[in-house]
C-alpha cells in the first residue's frame, strides 16, 4: 500500500445563518459534517454526490482556502488545519486546486504567461525570474498548447484551452497533490475526454495525487483508483472503484448507479431503476439519524435515531466502508471486466495535445466552411477595409449566398 500524503479526520465546515439587524446566529449550515479520508501518493480519490452534498466545499478545506469549523487535514504529517503564515505558504506549494469554470478562474487582464507564471511570484524559489518565460513556455506545451500562445488573453481560447491553461497554472510549482473540482462539468463531452486523458497522463509523468470531484459518474470511474460518496456532507460510501460500482452496499449508491445512461443496449432492460421518493433535505436542517433515511427504501426506526459509521462492511466479495445501518450488496447493472483484454493497437500512441494545436502545427486549421481562419491582426485589417467590388470601385460586394 503506498504511503498516506494527504490525511482528513473528523473535517467539518458550518457556515453561520445571521438574520436581523444584529447579524445574530440563527443557524448553521452543515456543509461538511464530518469527514474521514485518507489519499495515497499517486492515486486518483474519485468524489460524487448530488449538487450541495459538500463536494466543492471539501475541496477548497483541502487547500485551506476555506478554514475548517473543526477536524484536521495532514499533508506528510504536518497539520494544515492550525498552520498559517510561512508554515501554510510552504504548505500550500504542494497542494494545488483545478477550478470549475475555466471561463471565470482565469484574470481576463493577464496573459497566459502572466497567469501561469503568477505561482512564482509568491514562490520565487521554484523557478529563478529569469527563466520563468521559458518554464512558463514548458507548462504550455505540457499541457497540448503551443507555447508562442504565451501573449495570448483567455478570451482567445476556446473553453478546453482555457481549462488546460488552469491545469498547468496548477503543476507550475511541481505540487504532490492536485485537488481537481469538477474540471470537465462546463466542457462538450469530446473536450472532456481529452483533458481527462490528458491529466491521466500528467499524473504517469509527474506522480501526482489526485481528488478529483465530479458530477458524472462515468467519467469518476474512468479516472479514479478509489471513488467516495458523498450525501449531505457525509460520505455515505468509500471504496476500489470495482467495488462501488460492481458491489455498491449503501442505497445512495445504488440510486445513483441506477440513473446512469448504459451504453450497451442489449442491458438496458436488465437493470433495476431506483426511483427515489422527495427531495434533498436542506443543510441547515438535517434529519437526524441516518441523513439518507428521509428517501431510503430500507429506512427502520433505528436509521431515524443512530447515526451509521462509516465502517467496513460485507459487500459479498469483501468488505468496504459504507455509512448503512442495513447494508447489503446490489448488481445495479451487470458488467464485463475488460482489464485484461488488450487495447487496440490503434490507440497506442495517442496525441494528448489540443486539437486546433495539432492543427495549427500541421497547417490543417480550418473553420466551419473549410477555409483557414484569420490571424487576429488579418481579421481587424479586413474587418476596416472599405468594401469594393471586383473592379476595385467602392460599393457591396455580391454574394451568392444572400441570393438563395
């Protein structure tokens, strides 16, 4: 088993609900309630759950972006919960943190050399300030772009770029743990596979850990060596990928699984469809007992009363940690192991770089009628150009197209 980097024990994070003139506390919101991980070096923690079940909120405690309400996080030992000043700031190098959206994570008044060379501002022990141009250059390329792009703003890169340029804002201080938090939600389905392969890759090269929390559960189980599920700031289930999704013991788990779309369509009228019953509680006022109890099928007067540990519990294989009071394993849909089988000779060798960069390189970028688009200084040049017609006097230009 390899080595504990990054350690959560009993985390927890309430925000104060203040009312009235006064600002008094009337309540607290329970974000995270709760929380006990541990990551390995070099593995991908896989974390889901519905929108408000903490995710997003577990991240930025990760980072020490946010400050816990109470609980530890250890990275290599060292307690970032209570560190702060010089001890946080070494800390925090090697921990780093993907946003969601690349269109609004990145300062549409820098440059991509300006954004991603920021990190050595605050660490100018990384990188020497005469070489960060060419590091910054190295990052880009990297990550599939080209890195004569480094004068470039963010509004001149499509939304898979964009997300690539907050990767590599990322590893520029050669972290040990990436904390990713829905990186791909916001991209088309086909730019989400490239960036996830192409953090798969950077995870062989550079040997980072990964917490990598994610709406889709397909796109979990691809990356992820183990996946956590989370309900209303609990984890409600946490195992080997296999094991979730094979051999899911707790009935959120099985929900989800139910929902997902399957691609083969001889499965899809062998599968049971859970449907649960009412709606999410609302953090500020969480069942008591089970949180999960409210909609759960199997819910007993003692899941309204005692709160389930997440401990280890059979799920007819082996056992893996599920927060069930009546946990029990459930096929949600049959599946075929294909470890073994040996991946088509085709794909070997696959070109983790951007498309248009491939294309640009190749000199095959083309736009949607087929034509090679324009430079930026060509298009402002044409776009201020006065309109002639085909003898060179002033006047509009015939289309063909305005006439059909």
């Amino acid at each position: 088993m390899p080595e504990v980097i990054l350690q959560a024990r009993d985390l927890v994070k309430h925000y104060p609900i203040r009312r009235g003139i006064l600002r008094t506390v009337q309540g607290h919101v329970k974000a995270v309630d709760g929380v006990n991980f541990d990551l390995h070096k070099g593995e991908t923690l896989g974390v889901v759950g519905e929108s408000g079940c903490g995710k997003s909120t577990l991240g930025r405690l990760l980072v020490r972006l946010e400050a816990p309400t109470s609980g530890t996080v250890e990275f290599e030992g060292a307690d970032m919960a209570n560190a702060s000043g010089k001890e946080l700031r070494a800390l925090r190098r090697n921990i780093q943190i993907v946003f969601q959206d690349p269109y609004t994570s990145l300062n549409p008044r820098m440059t991509v050399g300006d954004i991603i060379g920021e990190p050595f501002e605050i660490h100018p022990e990384v990188v020497p300030k005469g070489g960060r141009r060419k590091r910054v250059q190295e990052l880009l390329d990297l990550v599939g772009l080209n890195p004569e792009h480094i004068n470039r703003y963010p509004h001149q890169f499509s939304g898979g770029q964009r997300q690539r340029i907050g990767i590599a804002r990322g590893i520029a201080l050669d972290p040990k743990v990436l904390i990713c938090d829905e990186p791909v939600s916001a991209l088309d389905v086909s730019v989400q596979a490239q960036v996830v392969n192409l953090m798969e890759k950077l995870q062989n090269e550079l040997g980072l850990a990964y917490v990598f929390i994610a709406h889709d559960l397909s796109v979990v189980r691809h990356i992820s060596d183990r996946v956590s599920v989370m309900y209303l700031g609990k984890m409600a289930e946490l195992g080997h990928e296999e094991e979730v999704y094979e051999r899911p013991t707790h009935p959120y788990t099985q929900a989800l699984l139910s929902a997902v779309p399957v691609p083969d369509p001889t499965l899809r009228g062998k599968r049971q469809h859970i449907v649960l019953q009412g709606d999410v509680p609302s953090p500020a006022n969480p069942p008591s007992g089970c949180r999960f109890h409210t909609r759960c099928w199997k819910a007993r007067e003692k899941c309204k009363t005692d709160v389930p540990e997440l401990i280890l519990r059979p799920d007819g294989v082996g056992e893996h940690f599920s927060a069930c009071h009546f946990a029990e394993p459930q096929v949600i849909v049959p599946t075929t192991d294909v470890s073994d089988v040996e991946p088509d000779e085709r794909f070997a060798e696959v070109d983790h770089r951007d498309p248009a960069t491939i294309a640009e390189a190749e000199g095959t970028l083309q736009d949607a009628d087929g034509l090679r688009p324009e430079t930026t200084t060509e298009a402002q040049a044409n776009l201020f150009a006065p309109i002639q017609d085909d003898e060179g006097h002033p006047g509009r230009v015939p289309d063909e197209r305005r006439d059909v």
